[in-house]
C-alpha cells in the first residue's frame, strides 16, 4: 500500500485533494494531512511516507525547504495556485505538479505517473530544481482565493474580487456580491497580485483599480474612496492619493 503526506494550508483545498485521492487511488493510505510547514516535517520523519503533495507556499516552512529536507526519500508532488512554479517543475521532469483548484483528470494523470516511479523504486533527485525555485522566487500571481463566509467556505477566481480591507487578523475579499474572510495578511495578498490591476490605496486597503467609482475628499481633508455599486467609503491614504492625480 502506497503511503501519502499532505502538506496544505488551506483547509477547502486539503479536503478536496484528500477525497480525490480516495476516489482516485484507492489502495494508497494518506497517513498525514498537514496544514503548515513544521507539522509536514514531523510526520514525514514519523511516517516516512513514499509520496507527498506539497503546497509551495506554506506558513512556517515552505514547500520547497519540505522538498529539500525529504530529499530522495519521497516522490514530491507541488500544488500550487501559480503557474510558474508549475511550468518549471514539470520542465525538469524529476517532480509533478498539480495546479489549485485540484481538478479530477490532472491528478488522476499524476498519479498514473507517480504510479509508474513508485514502480522503478528510483526517487529523482530534485536538487537542482530545489535550488532553482529557492534561487529565483518568481513573481507569481493569485488565480483563485479561498474564503469564508460564517461557516461556508467559497472560491473565488481573482477577477471577482473587488478590493482587500485589513482587518485585525483577518483580510476582507470583497466581491460584487460577497464580503467573506482569509487569514492571509494584506502584505502576503500584494506579493501575488498584479499592481497594474490592484492598487494599494491605504496600508490596509487594496483595491482593483477598474472598480473604482471616485475619489473625494472629506470632511477633515482626508482622501476617501468608493467603488462602483458598493455604498461603502474606503481610506486613501496621503502617500497613496497621488496616484489619483490628473485622472
């Protein structure tokens, strides 16, 4: 019996990965579903499991630093949101890839490939890639998001969302129609998203800029912003309101 770790931070996703694997290979057993980078190792070092799927992007310890740390001892398998990322590992041809949201034919064409490795009994090293993606941290960008509205959890494709808004511990994904709730930090959100698309307008507010309805100073002179088909007045910040200037 195939023995599989899963390292994904995102509950929705851990969850539907972990279902398609049963549908999809049922005489393997998932011995581990992790959702952060430290918990991963521990259990790779306990289980010793000859498959794992890895989130590249992971709180604690990356996928990557995983990958590394596993070394020839497991077949890796990235899931990931970017396509980059993607692209890169399959070109190398030592490692698979499955891009978020999983679908059903992509995994199932990966496991018969994983299939087949597990046949040889020969782990690929993947050092060169490891070093490669550690080395060149490209800029990637966010296709989908996960968030939760009360005990629901919806995904969203990135051209839905109107804005981000900060706030405490949490980030709110406004949509036309939705306001829901990631735990990811506005700062995290900025590195996977396209800034000619999204403008930062406050440090706690990004917004897509075609969603923009206007511009208007307030009261106390304070920039205030507001989007098209949404009553609410978001912050513009004096480092961020220049950016407004002979529009």
């Amino acid at each position: 019996m195939t023995t599989i770790l899963i390292a994904e931070d995102e509950a929705p996703q851990r969850g539907a990965l972990l279902a398609l694997l049963a549908e999809l290979w049922p005489s393997a057993r998932v011995v581990a579903a992790c959702e952060d980078g430290p918990s991963a190792l521990q259990a790779f070092e306990r289980e010793r499991p000859e498959v794992a799927f890895l989130d590249v992007q992971l709180p604690g310890q990356s996928g990557i630093e995983l990958a590394r740390a596993f070394g020839a001892k497991a077949h890796v398998v990235f899931v990931t949101a970017h396509d980059d990322y993607a692209v890169r590992a399959f070109e190398h041809g030592a490692v698979d890839y499955v891009l978020k949201p999983v679908q059903r034919a992509r995994l199932a064409d990966t496991i018969v490939r994983l299939k087949s490795r597990l046949e040889s009994a020969v782990v690929p090293d993947l050092e060169q890639l490891l070093s490669r993606l550690a080395r060149e941290p490209a800029r990637t960008l966010l296709k989908w998001i996960t968030a939760s509205i009360g005990d629901t959890i919806k995904l969203y494709g990135i051209d839905e969302v109107l804005a981000f808004h900060a706030q405490d511990k949490y980030t709110r994904v406004i949509t036309a129609s939705d306001d829901a709730i990631i735990r990811k930090s506005l700062k995290e959100l900025l590195t996977g998203l396209d800034e000619d698309v999204f403008w930062q307008v406050h440090r706690s507010v990004v917004v897509r800029a075609s969603a923009i309805d206007c511009v208007k100073r307030g009261e106390l002179g304070h920039h205030q912003l507001t989007l098209k088909g949404r009553a609410e007045v978001f912050p513009v910040s004096s480092a961020f309101h220049t950016r407004f200037r002979g529009m």
